[in-house]
C-alpha cells in the first residue's frame, strides 16, 4: 500500500466522502466545478467518475490550497485546473472567466464548511472547540455560499450541498431557507449519513437542480 500511496495511485478517504460526489452524478466528458475544495479529496472522486472531462477546483488561497494542488496533479485523462478565489467575494464567474474558464457549470460542487459534528471520531479537537453559537454563524455562511454557488450552476443543470455535519440547523434548513428564495430551484434527492447507523463518518448532501 505504501508505494501505491506514493505514487499517488491509492488515495484514502471515509465512505461517507462518496455521498456527495454519487448525488452530483459527473458524467464522462462534462466540466465539473468543486467549491471548497481543498484539500481535494471530493475533486479525486469527482475525476474517478468522470473518466474523462475536467474538474474545476476554487478554494480560498489558505493553508491547504498547497494539498488542492498535489491532488490535482494526480489526474491524468481527466483536465484539472486550479482557481484560488473566495466566492463570498466579488464574482466568482468573473473570476473564472480571467482564467479562461467557463462562468456557469452544468454540475456544481458546494462542500460547505461546517461544525464537523459528523467527524468527530477523528477530529477529537470538535468537541473542546465547538460552541452553542457556531451552528448559527455556520448556517448564516452556508445559506450565502450556496446562493453564491448556485449563480454558477448553468439553466438546467445541477447543484450539491453536502457538509459533513449531522446538525439539522447546517443541512435541512440551510437548504430550506435558500429554497423559499429561489423558487427556480427545486431539491431532488438528499442522503444523510449518521455514524452510529452507517458505521462511518456522518456527512449530508443534496442535489438541487435549477430550472
């Protein structure tokens, strides 16, 4: 396993990982936009189902953009390019477009951040830093990153929201908030992850598609 890792041809992620990337659905030759992506595990799954096409990855220039990076480099017949942008900031399609990118996407990726509540088995510091008003400061975040994101989903196309929260407050009503908002927008499917059913991370993600 420890040349495969070095090599970059085995990449170890939690099952609760995929819940995102099977409801978005990537299909082969299409050009899929991963929002928060770093460090770039959901945008390796995303590559895996396309087969081929390419991946578009934006995160803020921070600490963990340099893994974004080594990750995207680890494509082969699938595309990958990089963008470091904060989509809270600007426009995030003009910022795409001055890297030669597409401003809409027919598939879109939001893995939000969150309180981590769903991975606590092994982010053992949730607990000692988690606080009673971080759910409604994450939630007031989450609703204007998916308002953001939803701008860049194509007429038609689709759009996940997926945290890896178990907290009602970061998923359900995030995405019935943004809902009552956007009537052109409709939930199709979700899927929600608990540890103590699925014997893994827990994780929520919807797929939205817009009219």
């Amino acid at each position: 396993m420890g040349p495969l890792l070095a090599a970059g041809s085995l990449y170890l992620q939690d099952p609760g990982t995929r819940l995102a990337v099977e409801l978005l659905g990537p299909r082969a030759g299409e050009t899929v936009l991963d929002l928060c992506a770093a460090p770039g595990g959901k945008s390796l799954l995303i590559v895996d189902a396309l087969g081929t096409g390419r991946v578009v990855a934006m995160d803020l220039p921070a600490s963990r953009i340099d893994r974004l990076k080594e990750n995207l480099s680890r494509t082969a017949a699938v595309g990958a390019a990089l963008v470091q942008a904060d989509l809270l900031e600007g426009s995030a399609a003009a910022v795409l477009v001055e890297h030669g990118l597409p401003g809409q996407y027919s598939a879109v990726l939001l893995d939000a951040p969150c309180s981590n509540t769903g991975v606590m088995r092994h982010r053992v510091d949730v607990k000692w830093r988690l606080q009673e008003n971080d759910f409604p400061k994450h939630a007031r975040q989450q609703g204007a990153l998916l308002a953001a994101a939803a701008r860049l989903v194509a007429p038609g196309g689709r759009l996940v929201y997926s945290t890896c929260s178990i907290d009602a407050s970061e998923n359900q009503k995030v995405v019935e908030a943004f809902l009552d908002r956007n009537r052109a927008i409709a939930l199709e499917k979700s899927a929600v992850a608990v540890p103590w059913i699925d014997r893994h991370d827990g994780a929520a993600a919807f797929l939205l598609h817009k009219a």
